[in-house]
C-alpha cells in the first residue's frame, strides 16, 4: 500500500504518462513522420517533372489554318523517322494517276454547288476512300477558296501498308463554271520513308 501511494506521489512530481497518452504521442510523431515522407515525394516528383520539362524539345509550330501553306502541309511527315540513314522526303506535285471524271471536269459539265462538295464528289466517284480501314489509317480533306472563282482542295492520305510509301495527297484545282464548279487540274504527290530519288520517286 505504501509502495502504491509512493508511486503515485512520484508520478504526481515527475509526470507519468498514462498508456493512453503515450498512445497519442506516438500517433502524434507517426503523422509528423508521414506527412514529411509525403512533403519529401512531392518535392521529389516535381523535380523529376521539371527536369523532364526541361530536357523535352518543344513542338515544332503546326502549319497556319486557312493558308496555302496550312492548305498542303502533311504535319505527320514531321513526326517521321525513316530506317537508320534514310532521309524521309516528299515528291514534288505532278499530273495525277487518276483521271478526273467527265461530269466534274469541264466548265460545261455537271460539277458540284460548291469547292467543298466536288472535291467530296471526286473522291467518291474515284473511289479513293476504298482502302481505309486495311491498307489506309487515315483521310484529311481540306478546301481553301481565296478568290472568288478559283479554290484548292486536297485530300491527304497517311499510314498506308507501304515499307517505301508512307502517305500520299491529291490537290485539286478547280473553278467555278456558270453553272457549277468543276475540276481543272489534279496533282499528286507522295511521302517517302527512305527518301526520294532525282527522279521525283520514293526509295
């Protein structure tokens, strides 16, 4: 009994802490422990993202919309990178393989109300969509009319099934007739994985 009431007195004078409390304290520097491990990766992760900011080379500019230049540009030429010392190219436009139907060709023939519509017409008639989905990934037609009888249109084909060709364009000119637009030239032109000859052919 004496032992007792002696321990209690001595508890009193120094400051015993009870389990409970030891409990909390401990609860208390794990939370310390833990949230200067988290402040410690979060440093760590914004670091590693600021020096993987820093050694990443910024995107090349995207052609201009509503321009020659954005009209003709095939942007995943620059995301291009042919085999090992080959030189990814382009050919220049030239006279195309296919042959402009007769009611879009002529200022006397059928044609289409606008640039937009013939230029979808032609590809139709043309069957120039036939191979997307099996040996074409994908289709982009564009149109650009900066005068008010004369518009451009291309229509650019990229990710063919080709270990030389990579993708090719389609460029129409056309004009409008008296009474509807038709096709004056057609063009076209290739993207090269390994390069281009002098000849204007792919590799």
């Amino acid at each position: 009994m004496r032992i007792s009431v002696f321990l209690i007195a001595l508890c009193l004078a120094v400051g015993c802490s009870t389990p409970s409390e030891q409990q909390n304290d401990d609860s208390e520097e794990s939370s310390e422990e833990r949230a200067e491990a988290l402040g410690a990766d979060e440093e760590a992760e914004e670091e590693s993202s600021e020096e993987a900011a820093g050694d990443a080379e910024p995107a090349a500019p995207r052609a201009p919309m509503w321009s020659e230049e954005g009209l003709e540009t095939q942007e995943r030429m620059k995301e291009m990178e042919g085999p090992e010392g080959a030189e990814p190219g382009s050919t220049p436009w030239q006279e195309s393989d296919y042959e402009v139907p007769q009611n879009l060709g002529s200022a006397d023939a059928e044609g289409a109300p606008t640039p937009g519509a013939l230029l979808v017409q032609l590809v139709a008639e043309i069957d120039m969509s036939a191979g997307l989905g099996t040996e074409v990934w994908e289709q982009t037609v564009r149109v650009l009319q900066e005068d008010g009888d004369e518009a451009v249109g291309v229509v650019m084909q990229w990710g063919l099934k080709d270990d030389s060709v990579a993708g090719m364009d389609l460029r129409a000119n056309m004009k409008r007739g008296e009474r509807a637009w038709y096709i004056d030239t057609l063009e076209q032109r290739v993207h090269c994985r390994r390069g281009v000859t002098d000849d204007g052919l792919c590799l």
